[in-house]
C-alpha cells in the first residue's frame, strides 16, 4: 500500500500532469473520466473533497464500497485509507486534493476537525439536490479560478476562504439530510442503538468486555462512531456516548436504591474498571455522589 507525502508524488504516480500548487490540486471528472489513483490503495497527508457520480469501478473508504451510486460528496481525511479501481464517471464531478501543510497558520486548520462527516464511511456520503449541487459548483469553480489564477500574497486566503464555504455549507446539507431522512434513518438508528445497549448488558457482556463502547456499538450497526454520534445528535440532542452515560446512570440508579451493595461492587458490576471513575460520571450527570444518592433516596423506597 502506498502512502504519498506529497500531492506531487501522488500526480506522477497517477500519471496525471503536475499540479498547478504543490498543496493543492484541482481535476474535474471531465478531465478525468476514467480514473485510478497511483497505487489503487493508498494513504495521503492530505484532505480530499470530491463530488461524483460513479457508472463503473468502485472507490473504498472505510469498510464499504461507493459503487454506481447517485451524485455524492465524500469527504477523506490525511492518512486514512483510501482505495479507487477503474472508476468512470457518469456526468461531471470534480476532485480536489489538499495538504495538510497548506492550512498550517490558518483558522480553518483548527476548524477542518470539527467538522465530522470526514470521519463517515463512504456509505454515509453526502447526497445533494440540484441546488445545492449548484451551490458547491460555485464555489469549485471560484475556488479553481484562483488555483489557476498567478499566485500573489492573497490566493492562498482566498482559495481557503472558498474551500471554508464549501466545508460549511456541507456541514449545512447533510444537517438537512439528517433531518429529511430522520423517520427512516435516525428514528430506526436509535431503536436499533438503544436495543443494542440493552442486549450488552443483558446478556452480561458487561461483564467480560466492561464497559460498552461508541466504536463497537457502531461496528455492530455498521456504521461509523462519528455518523452514529451526529445522527443520535440530530435526533435527540444527545450524543452516543450521552446515551450510553444515560443507561448506565439509570442502570446504577436502580441497583442503589435496590440491592446492600457498597458503591464499589456496584461500579465493577456495571463494568467499571475503577470505582473512582463511577463516582465522577454519576456525580456529573447526577449531580450528586452514589452514596449522597443513595443517602437521600434510599429512605423513601
């Protein structure tokens, strides 16, 4: 598998001609229609945003495939593991390839990592309607015309300023997506994630797995931690970790009030690996400790 330090290197190895910036590099699926990239499987120390129909081959990030689908964003992360293979485009899209170094001393360079569809699957890709598809060409097409444009002081500010729009107004879109498909994918999510949680801890996995986590409650959903996060977000308000922090409080609630236990043996029996670390969760979302809990309601059961 080859990692590529520079988008240079990624050019020469794709056979593509040399990027007009050694940070940044810019291609529409017209230029490219049909499309493989260097080693067909490959890591980079730079971002890519690309929008694309795809008629035949396939791309892979994540642990699921973007084949012959709609018209979609996909966001990738550096050093993520990317793999592209024979991909022809349907109708025009574009590529656009950024270093890491090229945000270095910016703001967007801080504000890049809070924007968490660069942490979703290609499954989880973002899908336009015909204005917003409209909106992003806009700004390609800005952010291109300075890209080819004689560098100056300003073009590197400028360029960002565009790809900052293109980063916001995707954070905007796939809150929409969220929200026009929220009966049959953030309701269905949610059951699904709180049966789950349930089915950890009664089948006492609990116990020999300790406590459940975002990353395997995802993997057993088949989506990534950071999607199943925005989606229970979106719907709720609540984070999947609130969730899980939520069931166990309620969980610990209960087993207070209801058994002689001491705090400690109620702790590890949550699947807790220190007692410590109980107490600061329950009295964060509580706001009270297990034994002051325990002191004031256990009188009234």
């Amino acid at each position: 598998m080859a990692h590529y330090k520079s988008i240079t290197e990624l050019h020469e190895k794709s056979g593509f001609e040399p990027p007009l910036h050694p940070h940044i590099s810019m291609m529409t699926c017209k230029e490219l229609m049909t499309y493989s990239v260097g080693q067909s499987r490959f890591t980079g120390d730079f971002y890519m945003i690309a929008l694309k129909k795809i008629m035949d081959g396939y791309m892979l990030y994540g642990k699921t495939k973007y084949d012959n689908d709609n018209g979609s964003m996909v966001f990738v992360k550096p050093r993520q593991i990317i793999e592209v293979s024979n991909v022809k485009f349907a109708e025009k899209g574009f590529v656009l390839f950024f270093h890491e170094d090229y945000l270095s001393g910016h703001h967007l360079h801080d504000l890049i990592k809070k924007y968490g569809y660069f942490e979703y699957e290609i499954n989880e890709a973002l899908h336009l309607s015909p204005q917003e598809e409209t909106v992003i060409w806009d700004l390609y097409y800005k952010t291109r015309a300075e890209y080819e444009n004689n560098e100056d002081e300003l073009s590197r500010d400028i360029i960002l300023s565009h790809i900052d729009s293109i980063l916001k107004y995707s954070d905007r879109y796939y809150k929409r997506q969220f929200i026009n498909r929220s009966t049959n994918v953030s309701g269905t999510t949610l059951k699904k994630f709180q049966d789950l949680l349930g089915s950890y801890f009664e089948t006492m996995l609990h116990q020999s797995k300790g406590l459940p986590t975002v990353n395997y409650l995802a993997d057993k959903l088949s989506i990534s931690p950071r999607y199943l996060s925005d989606v229970l977000k979106q719907e709720t308000g609540k984070t999947a970790l609130d969730h899980i922090h939520i069931y166990l409080i309620k969980e610990a609630k209960n087993l207070l009030l209801s058994s002689d236990n001491n705090v400690a043996q109620i702790a590890y029996d949550l699947g807790f690996e220190t007692p410590s670390y109980f107490t600061r969760l329950f009295k964060k979302v509580v706001g009270h400790t297990p034994v002051q809990y325990k002191q004031q309601y256990g009188a009234q059961v």
